[in-house]
C-alpha cells in the first residue's frame, strides 16, 4: 500500500500530485527552508471510502504527539482542498470545513481529512484549505520569522561561517547570500553559509556528510576534516543522515555535482586575474550604481554585470584556495607527528610573508600609514570594505566613515609592540622551528622544506579571495542604497528581499513595503537574543532556550542532557601555541574595543577582521566560536599571540576582570580567579 501520512520534509517529487498542487508547494517551502510552520498531509491512500484507515489515524495521533513534544504550547489547523481544486467545469473552493486554532485533545478523525499543521504563535502564520483530503494554499503576514532548524532534524554549525558573518541578518543581506548559496549548493537545502536560524548565519553539516554516505565513502575522516572548519562535534551527539535514494542522487545532486566542477575548475584557474582585476571592476561599478537614474537602468546593472560578478566572486572565495588548503592540512598532520603541533603551526604560517596575508592587511596598513608609507586615501581604496559588519548591507563599512580611520591609528598607537615588531618575533619563531626541524631530520629537510614553501600560498590565496569578494558584496549595499533612493524609501530597502526589489525595478508593485515595520520588529527581536550555541541538532526555540539558566553556547542537542562544566577550567580548540597569565577583557563587539588595556586578554564570542586591530594589545585570545582555521586561529598565529578559540561557554563563564592561564598550545584556559 501506498504511504499514507508524509511529513511536509518527507514528501518526495514523485508524490508532489498524490499530495495536490498546494500540499506540493508548501512541503517544497518546508524542504528548501522557507519559514513554514512543521506539519504532515494525510495522503489518498490513507482513505477507505470516505473513511480514513485505522492504521492512517495511529499515524496520525503519533505525529500530533511528537509536534506537542516539540511545541506544547502549539495550536493546530486543519483544511482541505482538492487535487484539482478548480477547473472550467467545477469548483470546490468553500465547500467544506476550516478548522483553525484547535488544541489537540479536540482533533477527531473528521478534521484529519487532509492536513494537519503546527501553529507556532511568532510565525503568525494563517493557513488556508479548499476541498478534503487533499491540500492547501498558505496566506501569511511576513514578519521575517526565519528558523532553519524547524524544517527537520539537521545538525547546524555556525563555526567559522558564525565568524566572517557574525550580524543578525537584514531581509535583503540574508536573501542576497540565500540566493549565492543556491547558486553554489549541490543538494537542495545544503546551506553553507545562509541557513538562518532567528537571524544568524548557521551551515547545514548534515546533508554535506548524508551525500557522503550515500556515496559510501566512510565518514569518520571526512567529520575529523570538516572539524578543522566547522569544529568538534561535541560528544554524544550524532550527525542526523538523510539516506538520498538513487534517485535523488542521480537526477538532482549529480547535475549539481558537474556544474559544482566546472565552476571551481574556473574559479581556480581565472583566480589571478581575479586578484588583479576585481578591486577596479568593484569601483566601476559603485560609479555606474551612483550615476543610474532608472529603474530600468538599475536593473540592467544588476542582471548584466553585479549579479553576475557576485556569483563570480563567491566561486573564487569559497573555492579558488580549496585544493592548496587541503594539501597544507595532509603535511600539518604530517608535520604534527614528526615536530608536534605547536612548531607544526609555526612552519606553516605564513611567516615572513605574513604582511601579504590579506586578512592581517588592515592592520599593517594602519602601520604604514603611521609611518607615511601609505596615504589615508590609498589605506581606504585598499582596505576600506574591510571591517566587522562585512556581510551585512545595511551596515556601512569603514571605508563611508572617515572617523574611523583616525580612531584606529589613535588605537594602534595604545599597543605596547609594533605589529611589524610582533611578525619579527614570529619570523624569529619560525627560523628556530625550521633549526630544528633540520636538526632532527636532516634526511628530511630539504624534502620537507619545498613542501612547506609550496603550502603557505593556501593561506595567503584563501585570504585574498575572500577579501575580494567581501569587496564586491559590499558593492551590493551601493545598488541597494540606490534603490531605495529611486523607490522614495531611504534605508528601509533593506527591510525587503532581493526578489521584492528586483520585481519591482523591471515594473511590479513595492507592495512589500507594507511589511517593513513589523520586518523591523522582528529584526528587533533578533537582536535582542543573546549569542546561540555554536551547534544546534534539531529543532530549536531560542525565546525557551534563553530562559535556561543552564544553557550551553557551545552545543544545544533536545535528545541530550545538559552538563554542568567543569568551574575550573575551559576547553577549546588549540589556535595559537603559547601559555600566558594575565586578566580578562570580554567584549561584544569591536566598536568597544578601546576598553581594552595593553596586556589584557581579549575574550569575544567571535572575532573577524574588524577585530584585527585590537590583537597587538592583547596578551592573549579566547572565543566561544571558531576552530582551527578561523580567523582569530590564523590571525594570532601569525602574529605568536596564543589563542584558544571555539570554546562555546567563555563569554558567560568568563567576566571583566577574572584572571585566568591560557594555554593556546592544549586549547586550555584554566580559571584563577
């Protein structure tokens, strides 16, 4: 017998017409992340007559049960609609019943025709069904209520991703990225760096490592490698595995696979004339943006040249360093087992060259304008898109406020060493680790040596993609400014998606516009929150979960039992060797950061490269998010500044004052007072 109850994440192609035409598009909305509230469709097949089966009804009680589990406090709805609900000879629309806001205890079998749908109440969510034992059309006020963890059970992480975009999201910010990372997805849902859970950028870990599996390949090395990114999974809690069926495989994934291919055989290969080209493409097109006077010209920017040159710029830094990167993480470990991980770390920063890192520029290039080597107007042109707020448009980076230069050179003039003077002492490092090197493998050296001169270009070249495709992003905040200019709506356009604008430049309606205040609201409340854990495992609610004195910001897991840590100490990932004692300075966000006294230790919950200036006066540095190829990892490496990132708690277990022993080389903090 056919299946009789689908769950809307279930519900494959091949059943979209047993489900009807609206059941189909909603399940579809479910699976690709859109803020639809969790529900099932009770199919035909569940329908004796006009009877539902005893065994679909079962079916249904436990699905009902597990959504009060997740929900308790939920309401629940139930409508109809037909498979062809309307054509030229008939229409069923209001002919039968609605059932709506009905606790459970009160569902019978008649109002289980069709579908049942969770009703959570900041969804504000109104369903609408036409006709039995079919499906539905969806009618809601849009409140940007984006919770990706609600569409199934998924792991999340938001290590590394957390860091480069480290904002709650405005509409048009996350919808920009929502719509690269389709672009750059090979299985539907798999968001690497726009799944959004109540404003925050999360990556979906689960479907990565469920295309693995169903390829057969053996996932324990593959999580081992994806730790170094998006960090440990904590012990005890399991990656949820969807099992694609061949099916899938074949018609939807590997059409992506092939496409994937080609675009990183591009992205590699056109790299450097990227590099090269793309600081002056990006201020030719700010002019043309600035200069557009139509809605018509504006568009035509957009769909000939910016989009375009978004998704170009996306390829090149989410893959143009991949394969270099991978070889320098094979000789790491290598290097580990020969010389152990702290002399490991130091042959293979960048050191020597560690001014050409992009992501340490802002903060040589504040050196070189102290010392004449640089103007103000060439620090801006070249690190001007550089900043904390980088992916969020609605931010201006530091390149529109002329302050903020002048407060950085007045900051830099605060630390008690030059950072030219802290890269010497990392060079020095680095000479004495290679002495020893030679010493204990004299037979090796040479061999070893090539190796490690032909891996620290990974770095360097991560670096500079990414730092270029942060440029061209931020070209996205010109032609959003120039919309809403052109719309009479100033800065609300960021309140409105990407698909919104776009529609109404090439001649629709700004009917969204109606939404922007309650938009605005919720965006409120996002940021309202304090920062979630780093891995969340299924469904999450951050308004119960903030309640909790007892919650973790390292993992959130529903199925596992909070542990209560350990009050001495702090565990983390190892970012950067060195062991030093010295007080606490936690800061949320970089704008603070002159509170920050020259020998403090700096703890953040993340650090990107608006944080840069501050390393050269901290002693050391902790963070809840990160591993070992964060930013705050890579940055303090190559600057010998010990760090230990991704330790999940230190922001609410750590306060202003407390004084504490890092040991960058373990990952240990250990709490003196």
């Amino acid at each position: 017998m056919a299946e009789m109850i689908k769950g809307f994440a279930e519900l494959e192609p091949e059943l979209w017409v047993g489900a009807g035409g609206k059941g189909m598009m909603l399940s579809r909305m479910f699976q690709a992340g859109y803020p639809v509230p969790d529900g099932f469709i009770v199919m035909p097949s569940a329908f004796e007559g006009d009877q539902l089966r005893n065994k679909a009804w079962q079916q249904c009680v436990e699905r009902l049960s597990r959504l009060r589990e997740l929900r308790p406090d939920a309401s629940f709805a139930v409508r109809s609609s037909a498979l062809s609900e309307d054509s030229a000879a008939a229409s069923f629309a209001g002919e039968f019943d609605t059932v709506l806001n009905v606790q459970m205890k009160r569902f019978g079998r008649l109002y289980l025709q069709c579908f049942i749908q969770n009703m959570p109440k900041e969804c504000r969510y109104t369903a609408l069904f036409k006709a039995w034992n079919q499906c539905i059309s969806l009618q809601y006020r849009d409140t940007f209520a984006i919770n990706d963890s609600l569409t199934g059970d998924y792991l999340w992480t938001n290590n590394n991703v957390g860091e480069s975009i480290s904002d709650v999201f405005t509409p048009l910010s996350w919808s920009v990225l929502r719509s690269l990372d389709e672009e750059h997805n090979v299985i539907p849902g798999q968001y690497i760096f726009s799944g959004n859970i109540c404003g925050r950028v999360y990556a979906n870990v689960s479907l990565s490592v469920s295309l693995f599996s169903s390829l057969g390949l053996n996932l324990k090395p593959i999580l081992r490698k994806m730790s170094r990114v998006f960090g440990e999974i904590p012990e005890g809690m399991s990656v949820p595995v969807h099992p694609f069926s061949k099916r899938e495989l074949v018609k939807t994934v590997l059409p992506k696979i092939i496409y994937s291919m080609k675009q990183v055989n591009e992205a590699v290969r056109n790299s450097p004339r990227h590099l090269k080209e793309s600081p002056q493409w990006c201020r030719e097109m700010t002019a043309k943006l600035r200069e557009a006077q139509t809605r018509d010209e504006l568009l035509r920017l957009w769909n000939s040249e910016l989009w375009p040159h978004n998704v170009k710029a996306m390829w090149s830094g989410l893959e143009a360093h991949a394969a270099k990167m991978q070889k320098m993480e094979k000789l790491l470990g290598k290097l580990t087992l020969l010389v152990g991980e702290e002399d490991a770390n130091v042959l293979l920063s960048s050191a020597g060259n560690s001014s050409k890192l992009a992501s340490l520029g802002p903060l040589t290039g504040i050196s070189s304008v102290v010392k004449g080597e640089l103007s103000r107007k060439e620090y801006t042109e070249k690190y001007g898109h550089r900043g904390p707020h980088e992916f969020e448009l609605s931010i201006p980076d530091p390149g529109e406020d002329e302050a903020w230069l002048e407060q950085q050179i007045a900051e830099y003039h605060k630390a008690p060493l030059d950072v030219q003077e802290l890269l010497q002492q990392q060079r020095v490092r680095a000479e004495e680790a290679s002495a020893r090197l030679e010493r204990n493998y004299p037979q090796k050296v040479k061999r070893l040596s090539r190796q490690i001169a032909a891996c620290t270009e990974g770095p360097r070249l991560r670096e500079a993609v990414r730092s270029e495709w942060t440029r061209t992003f931020r070209v996205n905040r010109v032609f959003a400014l120039k919309a809403g200019e052109l719309a009479g709506i100033g800065e609300d356009i960021f309140f409105l998606y990407l698909d919104e604008i776009l529609d109404w430049l090439a001649g629709g309606e700004l009917s969204a516009v109606r939404f922007i205040s309650e938009r605005k609201e919720m965006y409120l409340k996002y940021q309202s929150l304090p920062p979630l854990p780093s891995m969340i495992r299924g469904r999450f609610d951050p308004w119960i979960w903030q309640k909790d004195p007892h919650r973790r910001l390292d993992y959130y897991d529903a199925s596992m039992p909070v542990e209560c840590p350990d009050t001495e100490s702090l565990r983390g990932f190892a970012g950067a060797a060195g062991r030093i004692e010295g007080q606490v300075r936690v800061l949320s966000r970089p704008e603070d950061g002159d509170q920050l006294l020259a020998g403090e230790i700096l703890v953040a919950a993340t650090t990107n490269v608006g944080w840069t200036p501050l390393f050269p006066r901290a002693a050391a540095i902790i963070t809840d998010i990160g591993a070992p190829l964060s930013h705050a990892a890579i940055v303090a490496r190559e600057l010998g500044i010990p760090a230990v990132v991704g330790c999940g708690t230190a922001t609410t277990r750590l306060k202003t004052g407390d004084r504490v022993v890092v040991d960058g080389g373990q990952g240990l903090i250990q709490i003196m007072s």
